[in-house]
C-alpha cells in the first residue's frame, strides 16, 4: 500500500476553521511560486532542479513539489535560518558556489556538464562532495562536506516538507492556527486530521478522510 492517506488533501481545509487568512496567504504563496529562477543564473539553475532529482525523487503519478523553485525563492527573498557556520558565506553566495563547484567535478571527473550525466555519475559527484573530496575552483575557501550537510540536504529536504503535497502525503493538517490541536497522545488524533490507512481499510480511511473540518 503507498497511499497511506487515501482521498486526504490539506488543501481542502483552505476554507475552514483549521485554517485563518494569514496561513491562507502563506500556503497560496507557495503554491504560486515562480518556477523561472530570480536569483541564480538559468545554468546554475537547472544544475540545482538535476541536483533535486537527486536527492529528493518524487512520485510519478502527481505533479512533483518545485524543489528548485522553492530554494531559489529562499534564496531571492533572503529568507535566512538565522544562523550561519563561521567557514561557510552567505547562504546565496554558498549555493553559487557549491552549484559551480558540483559543474567543475562534472566537467573534471566526466568531461560532461552536470545535467546531461547519468544519474549514477551525478549520484557519483554528490557523494564526492559529501565525503569532501571536492575543493578549490568555484568553491574557493568552503568545505565541500559543510555545504552538502548543511546547505544543499538542508535547503531541498526544507521545502519539501513545507510544501502542502508533502502535508497530504504524510498526513498533515498544516499550521494549527487558529484550530490547533487538542489529542497530543501517541496513536491519537482530533477529528480533522488524517485518517492513516492500514492494510485492508483503505476504504475506511477514505471515507474518514472525506470529513475535512
């Protein structure tokens, strides 16, 4: 079974109690993210959008989050984490650097832009630049490893996981404003939240998850 939350969409919630305007206006802003890039180059672009294929495959049989979209946004609208390691730059200035510096690899280890690699030789240089083994050119003074951990896992898994597909997909209400939730026990839920399917009683759970309040 791999619909775990069959007929569930949190986005049938947009205009019920679980939801107030403002959590409207930020979940419409995702959704209505430009998929062009406003911040990198359109090469280092689609260099990124292959990267995401990578590291976050998504489903076939729906459309696919805009990894690439999102991180570009973060990046356009200086969204900022609120921290920053000592070795690495500015989180835009980092992700230049680390998209060039995965082109370099590619162009040294395969004679070939990153994009048109296969996916196992572009799996082939992520892993290079996780173990560290990537340095100097475009990356300049920045750890290969530091970027991979902390910048370019952190930013893809990110937006995924605050995108309402990945909610449905795991079952999730969304922000609890105003509603909240009140059954905060383990194997409990409120009423309008996700009914998980377990084998067997799909059918039930598609029923529960017809109720959205």
């Amino acid at each position: 079974m791999t619909d775990r939350y069959p007929g569930y969409d949190v986005l049938a919630k947009r205009r019920t109690p679980s939801w107030n305007e403002p959590t409207r206006q930020v979940v419409n802003r995702r959704l209505a993210v430009p998929r062009e890039p406003r911040y990198l180059t359109p090469p280092l672009f689609t260099v990124l959008d292959a990267v995401c294929q990578r590291i976050l495959p998504q489903p076939t049989d729906r459309p696919p989050v805009p990894l690439a979209a999102l991180v570009d946004d973060k990046l356009f609208t200086g969204l900022q984490d609120g921290f920053r390691y000592a070795r690495m730059p500015d989180q835009g200035e980092a992700w230049r650097r680390g998209l060039a510096g995965l082109e370099e690899a590619a162009e040294a280890h395969y004679r070939l832009c990153f994009v048109k690699l296969s996916g196992e030789q572009q799996d082939d240089i992520l892993r290079r630049m996780e173990r560290g083994e990537l340095s100097g050119g475009a990356l300049g003074d920045m750890p290969a490893t530091l970027f991979f951990e902390h910048r370019l896992i952190l930013d893809i898994v990110t937006v995924y996981y605050a995108h309402p597909t990945a909610w449905s997909e795991m079952g999730y209400g969304g922000p609890a404003s105003p509603r909240g939730y009140v059954r905060m026990g383990l194997d409990r839920r409120d009423p309008w939240e996700a009914a998980e399917a377990h084998d067997g009683d799909e059918t039930k759970a598609r029923l529960e998850n017809g109720f959205v309040g």
